[in-house]
C-alpha cells in the first residue's frame, strides 16, 4: 500500500475546526491560532538539505485582526485569494469554487460537497456539533469516479478546543486503512502526529514532531519538523504587527 504520510504546512483550518460561514468567507487570526494579530505574516519552508525555498505564504490582515489578502508562490506560480470570499446562496446551499456548503440556523457547516471539473461529487463531509455547539466530529466520503458508490470514508474528531485529535480511514468494506493521533502543545500548536499505516496484517507507524521558536507575543516563528527522528525541513514566519506596542 502506498503511504500517504500528509504534511499539513500551514493550513490550520484542517488542524482547527473552522466551521462557521464567517471563517470560511474571511478567517481571522484566532482561526490561524495566533495569540496577536500581525498586520502581515510571511512563511517560508526550506528543506534541511539546503536553503531552497519550496513555497512563500503572505497573509494580510486588517486593522481588525481578519484576512484581507493570501498569496502563494511556488512552482506552479503564484496563487492570490482576496478575502472576504463570495458565498452564492441557493436552496440553502452556499458555493464557493467546487465546494458547496450547507449551514444550520447558527452559521456552522453541516455538510460539504466536492466536484470535478466536470461536475462529477467526488467527495462529501458530514459536521456532528456537541450540545455546547463545538464540532466533535466530522464524516468524509470519497467516491469511485467512476461508479459513484462510496471508495473510502474518514472519520475525524476534535477536542473541547475545536482541535484535530484524531483521523480514522477505512476502504467501503470498513478495513482499517490507517489512523492518526495528534498531540498539542500548551500554546496549542501541534506538536506530535502519530500515524499508522495497516497492509495485510503488516501495520508501519510514522511519527512526526515539529519543534517551535516563539516571539515576544506567543506566536511561533519557526517550526522545525522532524519525520522518524530525522530533520525534514524548516517552516518559518517572519511577522510584522499593528503598532510597536502591541
């Protein structure tokens, strides 16, 4: 079985639950897990092997702490998202790209669906919410393209804290694929992602750290990670804030 061992960057959306309509259409810096807002924040990531820069991210907020610009620049160019996002209503249901939304009478996502370029519902996610209203768990399916029956289904759920814990996979006849745990640090950022890996009776487990440095205002600065007990790559934010006295 091939490895799928997910590196998740910067993309806490996935590690936090963003679920409202308000994240989705414009997040602000509580959704990227920042202790205090910047009024840019750039990210880089380079490999241990050298200083090759693999991608930049630059992140613009407001003077109110919400997304305003993205751009990424790799090697497929650069890619530029202007917040907020449009959001088309219809029977319920809100667009944005290939992804649809429907939301509940409070503004959470209960279901997501994903299409192709030719139309064609490859994937659905499915939000379970506590009674407190936080998200406890979240339902992925993907499907054949070409039967459209069910493929494989993922199984997510999150803390009293809104964060990712733990990540199941199964084929359609319900085989444990391979699982995930997460641990956080005190700051919140994740800092232990366990996964394991089941193929005929064999089972392989991967284990990835990530190391922080902070600054003065809690927020981390760089991120080493380290796959297996071997140094992989650094990731790191140079951020530039609101003011000198912040």
């Amino acid at each position: 079985m091939k490895k799928i061992f997910c590196l998740l960057f910067l993309f806490p959306c996935l590690m936090y639950a963003q679920h409202s309509r308000q994240a989705l259409t414009q997040p602000d810096y509580d959704s990227y897990n920042l202790k205090a807002w910047p009024r840019m924040m750039t990210v880089v990531q380079k490999y241990e092997s050298g200083n090759d820069i693999n991608f930049q991210e630059t992140y613009l907020f407001d003077s109110t702490g919400h997304l305003k610009e993205y751009r990424k620049r790799g090697f497929g160019g650069e890619q530029v998202t202007i917040y907020p996002l449009t959001m088309t209503d219809s029977d319920g249901w809100s667009r944005m790209g290939n992804r649809i939304y429907r939301f509940d009478y409070d503004g959470d996502v209960l279901e997501v669906r994903q299409y192709d370029q030719r139309g064609r519902l490859y994937g659905s996610t499915h939000c379970i919410y506590a009674e407190g209203g936080n998200i406890a768990m979240s339902i992925e399916y993907n499907y054949s393209s070409d039967s459209g029956v069910v493929a494989k289904r993922t199984v997510s759920t999150y803390d009293r804290n809104d964060r990712l814990v733990s990540v199941e996979q199964y084929t359609a006849d319900e085989l444990l694929l391979w699982a995930e745990k997460r641990k956080y640090d005190k700051k919140g950022n994740l800092k232990k992602r366990t996964q394991t890996f089941f193929d005929d009776g064999n089972t392989e487990t991967t284990v990835e750290q990530r190391i922080y440095s902070y600054d003065r205002y809690g927020n981390w600065t760089s991120c080493r990670y380290v796959l297996n007990g071997k140094p992989m790559y650094v990731i790191e934010r140079r951020l530039e804030y609101y003011g000198e006295n912040r």
